[in-house]
C-alpha cells in the first residue's frame, strides 16, 4: 500500500510540474497566426485566471481538508488538471473567432486549481510518508514536480515536430486521468492538528514573514516573466528555432531552485 502512495504522490508531482509549463511552452502556438494568433495583450492575458485561481484554491484548500480530508483536496487538484489539459488540446480544433481565447482562459483557471488544490495536499502526503525523513521526502516532491517543469517544453516540441502539438496535452490528460483513478482507493489521510498549538499561535504576522513573502513574490514575477513570455522571446526576438526555443526554456526550468 506504501508503494501506491509513493506512485500516487511523486507522479502526481511530476504532473502537476508539466502541466504547469505546458501553456508557456505553447507560447509560440498562441501568438503564431497559423495557429491561435493571439496578440501580446490576450497572450500576457491568459496567464490572469492561472494566478487567481492558485491563490484562491490554495487559500481554501484547508477549509476543504477539515471537512472532506485533504485526499478530496488532491483529487480535486487532479480533475481540474485534467479538464485544464483536455481545453488545451480542444482549443486546437477552435479557433473560429475568440473562441479558442476563452477555452485556454478556462484552460489555466482550471490549471490554477489544480495547482494549488494538488501542491498543498501533496506538501503534508510527501511529509508524512516517510517518518524521520521528512524534509528529505518533501525535496524529493519537488525534484519531480522540477522535473516536469524542466520537460514539458521538450516534450511539447516533440508532438509539434511529429506535426499534432495537441496531442501533447492529450497524453498528460490520460495519465492524470490514469492517475485520479489509481488514487481513489488509497488510504491518504494526515495526523490530527493539535488544538492546544493552534491556539497558542498568535495572530500577528511577525516582520520576517512578511520580509519573506515579499522575497517570494519578487522571485515568482522574475520567474514568470520569463517562464511565461522566454519560448516567444527566443523564437521571435532572439530568431532561434522553435526546438532551441523550447530546450532554451527546459534549460530554464530546468536551473530554477
């Protein structure tokens, strides 16, 4: 049963890492007038729904976990990204007007929940599953979610040179369907919190927190600049190939912490 939890957990992870880059990595898709043709605004635009939608998931991820378990919270994480996969791979048979538009707007609203519904259930799985190595297990979430992230541009060069992009989230949108059902029998379930330690926390947020989440939110805009907008800058700006473009960004990915 432990190993079904380590394959639940860890692959999830990697999933949730590529499917995150996915829609970054199609940059050169949404803005090539052959396919989506988005313009800079709606292309920078699209990205809106993903952040919303993360913070808002994550924020309320807890309140979920105390009524339904943070099992429900994982495979909710799970089925919205697969619904976010499935409208990316629509949007190719779309594009009459804005339609296509919309369809990848709820395409990374549904990523953004599934982002932060799946990220903050599986933190306290990866935790728990192996006693007395628990910031080892959680690094090694993280090197798989890394991992996705560093080849999803890669992968989604792949489908495009073989001449059907779509069929790129089509494939991740099966073994997260795979997935979701290998979860469903597992018994995932966290320790009781302690009453008595919640209590004592104060409701202050001390200066050095704040200190952090400021650091925080000036990493994440550097690393989503260019994490968003670096596959069409090398290919339109800098006049490199799609297929360099893409290993321009898995090498990108690929280096961030």
């Amino acid at each position: 049963m432990k190993t079904k939890k380590i394959i639940s957990i860890y692959v999830s992870g990697f999933l949730v890492g590529i499917a995150l880059v996915l829609f970054p990595a199609a940059g050169n898709l949404f803005v090539d007038p052959q396919y989506h043709g988005f313009s800079s605004a709606q292309y920078g635009s699209i990205f809106i729904p993903q952040i919303v939608f993360a913070i808002v998931s994550s924020l309320s991820a807890p309140k979920i976990a105390q009524k339904k378990g943070m099992k429900t919270v994982m495979r909710y994480g799970q089925f919205s990204i697969l619904l976010s996969m499935l409208l990316l791979m629509a949007s190719n048979w779309l594009m009459e007007g804005n339609v296509d538009y919309w369809a990848i707007l709820f395409a990374t609203g549904f990523l953004g929940i599934g982002f932060g519904f799946t990220i903050t259930a599986l933190n306290p799985f990866a935790y728990n599953l192996f006693p007395g190595k628990e910031t080892s297990a959680v690094t090694a979430m993280h090197i798989m979610l890394g991992l996705g992230t560093a080849s999803a541009a890669l992968f989604l060069n792949a489908f495009l040179e073989a001449g059907f992009w779509w069929g790129a989230p089509l494939v991740v949108a099966a073994v997260v369907f795979i997935i979701w059902i290998f979860t469903l029998p597992l018994t995932l379930s966290l320790p009781d919190a302690d009453d008595k330690q919640e209590n004592k926390t104060k409701r202050k947020i001390p200066g050095r927190i704040i200190l952090y989440i400021l650091v925080v939110f000036l990493y994440g805009t550097c690393e989503a600049t260019f994490g968003n907008f670096g596959a069409v800058f090398l290919e339109k700006e800098g006049g490199l190939s799609t297929a360099k473009a893409a290993l321009g960004l898995s090498l990108f990915w690929g280096a961030s912490p």
